[in-house]
C-alpha cells in the first residue's frame, strides 16, 4: 500500500499539472487518491466522466485508480480515452504504465510479477521508443530472481529478451537464463558450454567449468570430467569452486583406483568364465559326436532292417504271383469250369435251372435247361480267359434269337453278369456250382 501511495501521489502531481485546478468531483478524487481510497475514487471518477465524457484529466486520473487496483484492461480503455481527448496525455499515461511496473517488479508474488509485466508490455505498446529502457528494467529484476526463484526469473529474462534480443549476449542474463534458468540437466549443460566460448574471460568461468565437470561426473564420464575440474582450478585460484573441484578430482582418483581393481577382477572372471565354457564345449562336442555315431548306428540298423524287409516283400510279391500264375494256369486248365451250375436270369419271364459247362483249355460249352418261366433250352460256345466267361448262342425255342452272356467267376465259382439278346434286350444273370 505504501509503494502505491508513492506511485499515485506522483500520478496525481502530473494529473494537476497537466489539468489544472479541476472540479470539484476531481479534486475530491485525487485526495481520495492520496488516501489510498481507490474504490470511492473510482465511484467518484466514473460519475464524473459520465457527465463530462471530454474532461481528459478525470479519463487518465480513473486509468490510474484501475492500475492500483490491477485492473489493466480498464486502465488501458481510460488512458485511451484520454489520449484521444488531449495527446499530452500519452507519455504520461506510458510513464503511469512504467512506474507501476516498477513498483510491482519489486515484489516476488507470481501475481505481482505477471501484472508488472503486464504494465510494461502496455507502456511498449503505446510507446515502442521505451523498449530498450523496458528490456533494462526486466533483464534486472530476472537476474536478481534468478538465485531465488529460477521460474519466475526466466520468465522475467524471456521478457527481457523480447523487448532487446541483443541481450541474448549480455553475460549476466547469458548465465541467469541458460544455466541458472535451465529447465534441464541437458540444458544447462548446454548453456555451459556455450558461456565458456562466448565469455572467456569471466569470472565465473571457473563456476562454469565446475558445472561441466559435475554434469559428466554425474553421468560416470570421469574423463571428461576430469578435464573440466582441473580447468575450473586453473581458472579459479584459490577459491569456493577450486576447492569442490579439487574434491571432485580426489574423488575420481578414488574411484578410477577402485575401477582399475575391478578390472582386474572383472578380467580374471571373464578368463576364468572362458576356461568353464571352453570346457562346457568340449563335452558338448563330445557329447555331440557320442549322439552322431549312435545316430549313424541306428540308421545303418534301420536301412539294414528296411532292406530287409523290401526283400522280404519282393520275396512275398514272388510268391503271390506265382500262386495268381498258378491260379490262372488252374482255371484255364482242361475242366476246372466242369460241372453244373444252378442259373436264373429274367428273359421273358423269370428263369430258373441248371447249366453243364464243358472246358477245354480255354474254350466251353455251356447247356442251359430252364425248369420256370419259358423252359428254354440251348446249347452255348465261349471261352474263359481265367476270370471273365463269355459264351454266346440260341436257345432251341427262339432258334431265330442269338444271346450273349458275360459273367465274372469268382474263387468260389459263383457267376455273376448280364446277358444281352440280339433284339437289344439285357438283363442279370448268376450262376452257382451245385
């Protein structure tokens, strides 16, 4: 409340000056303002401005009560419509942006800081002239946050850097925002490297240098490591971060001594590792060509049985087709066929009787005699090629009909076929050894 009353007690002074005396509604304002009672004096304004929507002064006195209150965009309207009432008004409303945003960059609150940033990016924006005294004022208060509160300091620092790139090349800011800043490990290590090469001859190189020492410390690079703490030594003298990374190089030592002992050992058991396996393979191998003779054994004993077993197949497929060909001489033998047969076939009715077949080699004679249906009777030639019987002839009733069977004979001598007449007819015919 005190720096606010500071602010507007120096607003007020320029409001007087620039208006004059007022009325009687606006110098009861600007005490009110004095007093630190902004929400009467912001009563008081806007009734004013209602009536008298041209008095330019009551416009920026109401832009600055909306200020101490943090209502930006409100002030923002009232100082417009103060400058396009009277233009004398704009340095002065832009200087009532900059002395807010002071004020308020002086405190640590995330709220606080937003509005100051707010305020000055509105002074830039109706006068872009005060950027580079707008970067000034960021790029200190980034660097004084940046021990503190290294969030909120970077974003104080991207401020600063909006309204003056040039300040990307500042040291101070350089180190605030890239390494103190630095959202990441990898980013800071980043920042560090590029801060020894754009600034050598700082001060803090040596800081630096230890940055970099620790981040490849950390990340078990004790090489690189080492390079840049025995740096920061050379570049420090005798001071904090001398001392820190003389430790740090104590520590490697220690630890490089310890990993050197540990590779032996690592060494001795990867020999000794090798030793077993080498032995494991061995009667692997042995174990591998014990299965490969077995393996070769069994398989000669199988070809040996599978050629055993093929002869005794062919020997079997001999002796089959010797008995077939026995067979086959048999039947085709004088009077294998001999004898009589009961038959029925279906002529013009259904027939049943005997047949008496007669073989010599391969040729019979077959006599037919039917007890049933037409009682035909006739006397038949054919031959017999060991399975199948074809005869053909009349019968003495129909001396005018030719007939011809085909039957098959089997083991048993049952007959089993067709018969078909020269008239085009055919039918079943059997016939079994009585």
């Amino acid at each position: 409340m005190k720096r606010s009353t500071c602010l507007f007690t120096l607003v007020v002074s320029v409001a007087i000056l620039l208006g004059g005396c007022g009325s009687k509604e606006v110098n009861q304002a600007e005490k009110l303002i004095d007093a630190g009672m902004y929400a009467e004096a912001a009563s008081l304004l806007r009734k004013h401005v209602n009536d008298n929507p041209t008095d330019a002064n009551a416009h920026y006195l109401l832009g600055t009560v909306f200020l101490a209150t943090g209502d930006a965009t409100e002030a923002g309207e009232s100082f417009l419509r103060a400058l396009k009432l009277d233009d004398r008004y704009k340095a002065k409303a832009v200087q009532s942006y900059f002395d807010a945003g002071k004020e308020l960059l002086k405190e640590t609150s995330p709220v606080a800081l937003e509005r100051a940033l707010g305020y000055i990016s509105s002074a830039v924006a109706v006068d872009n002239t005060r950027a580079i005294e707008a970067a000034g004022l960021c790029r200190d208060r980034g660097i004084a946050l940046s021990s503190s509160d290294p969030r909120l300091s970077r974003i104080v620092l991207v401020e600063a850097l909006r309204y003056n790139p040039d300040l990307a090349k500042d040291e101070e800011v350089f180190f605030a925002y890239r390494i103190v800043n630095a959202q990441t490990t990898n980013l800071n290590n980043q920042g560090c490297e590029e801060f020894v090469a754009l600034f050598p001859n700082s001060s803090r190189v040596s800081e630096v240098y230890y940055n970099l020492g620790d981040y490849q410390y950390n990340a078990s690079e004790f090489g690189k490591a080492k390079e840049y703490f025995k740096l920061a030594v050379a570049k420090a003298g005798v001071t904090e971060f001398a001392a820190k990374a003389q430790s740090r190089l104590h520590d490697i030592t220690e630890i490089e001594s310890n990993q050197s002992l540990a590779e032996q050992n690592r060494i001795r058991a990867i020999k000794e590792a090798e030793i077993v396996r080498q032995n494991q393979m061995a009667q692997i191998e042995a174990q591998a060509a014990a299965n490969k003779a077995q393996l070769q054994v069994e398989s000669k004993r199988r070809e040996e049985q599978l050629a055993l077993e093929a002869a005794r197949q062919q020997e079997e497929a001999k002796r089959r087709a010797a008995e077939a060909e026995a067979r086959q001489r048999a039947r085709l033998s004088t009077g294998f066929l001999d004898g009589t047969y009961n038959v029925s076939f279906v002529g013009r009715s259904n027939n049943r009787g005997t047949m008496i077949i007669k073989q010599v080699d391969r040729e019979i004679t077959a006599d037919i005699r039917c007890v049933t249906g037409g009682k035909e009777r006739g006397k038949f030639k054919g031959n017999f090629d060991g399975t199948t019987l074809t005869f053909s002839g009349p019968f003495s009733n129909y001396p005018d009909l030719s007939w011809n069977v085909v039957v098959t004979v089997r083991e048993d001598f049952h007959m089993v076929g067709t018969f078909t007449t020269s008239k085009g007819k055919t039918g079943p015919f059997k016939a079994s050894k009585m």
